[in-house]
C-alpha cells in the first residue's frame, strides 16, 4: 500500500528546497537585480503580504483575539542620569534629532559611518541618551562645519572630546 502522493510529493519538494536553498536563493537575487518586471512583481508581492497581514491583525483586534496595543506618542521624556555624581536630564535620539535640525536616521547614519561617538548613556530599556551638554557640543561641532561629510576625521574627535570634558566616556 503506497502513502498519500500528495504528502510524499510536499517532502520530496522540501528536502529538494533544503538540499538547493543557497542556488535557488542566489537564483532569485539574481533575477531581481536584472529583470526590472520581476522585481515589480514581487514589491507588489510584498505589499499585497503586508497588507493582508495588516487586515488581519485588524480583524482579529476587532473581534477581541488580540489585544490593542497602545502606542507611544513623540518622543520619551527625559531621563534623570548621574554623571560624576551630577544629576541631569538625559534624552533619547528623537529629541537630539530635533535639537539639531537632522533626522534620527540621519544620526543613526552619521554613528554607523563612525562620524558620531556611541553615547555610553543607556535607558532602562536600552535607549541611547544623550545630556544637554553632550547635545550642544554636537550643535558647537555641526555649526563650525555648516555641514558635516564623511570624510571630516575630526568631527567625531572634536565631540568625544567635549564628551569627555563633560565626565562622559565616548566610547
């Protein structure tokens, strides 16, 4: 007596797709890179997921399977953080964003790229925070250059110096 061909064919397709991910999935990048309707095809795929995946969540939180989840609105307020046994207020990058007239991304970027010190100040829950001090150094370091490039070596040295002026280790 043979197995149900529909269950016997499903596990020779998966172990096919394990023994051959890495070619199949080189395959499709590929293509996506070359073939511009493709490409087109799966954005719109990718959209039509979210979207369906987005009704659904919506759906089920109308019936009451899911809990609403409540959102925070603008930034965090700010943190209380000793410093050399100081107390001041420590913010997170949103406000440091609007501060210097510069989006989050923009100094997520400028941190990635080395341009920025990591601040060593961290919330409970793992936020950067950065003091007024630490803010207006980076306000001073920007105004000197009216803007900043990625190939200024000195404008991150400029900062963690102020930093650590201020008792702050710029790690």
């Amino acid at each position: 007596m043979m197995g149900d061909p529909k269950k016997d064919r499903t596990e020779y397709f998966k172990s096919y797709y394990e023994d051959h991910r890495e070619e199949l999935s080189q395959k499709r990048q590929d293509r996506y890179r070359s073939d511009p309707e493709y490409r087109e095809r799966a954005k719109q795929a990718a959209r039509e997921y979210r979207q369906k995946k987005k009704d659904e969540k919506a759906r089920l939180r109308a019936e009451g399977k899911l809990p609403e989840i409540p959102r925070a609105k603008g930034p965090r307020k700010p943190t209380s953080v000793v410093i050399n046994g100081d107390v001041h207020l420590a913010y997170t990058i949103t406000i440091v964003a609007s501060r210097l007239n510069r989006s989050v991304n923009t100094l997520n970027y400028w941190t990635k790229m080395g341009l920025l010190p990591v601040t060593p100040i961290r919330s409970k829950c793992g936020d950067r925070l950065y003091t007024d001090g630490m803010i207006l150094i980076m306000q001073m370091a920007i105004l000197r250059r009216g803007k900043v490039s990625l190939g200024d070596s000195t404008f991150k040295g400029e900062i963690e110096a102020g930093w650590q002026g201020l008792g702050v280790f710029a790690g």
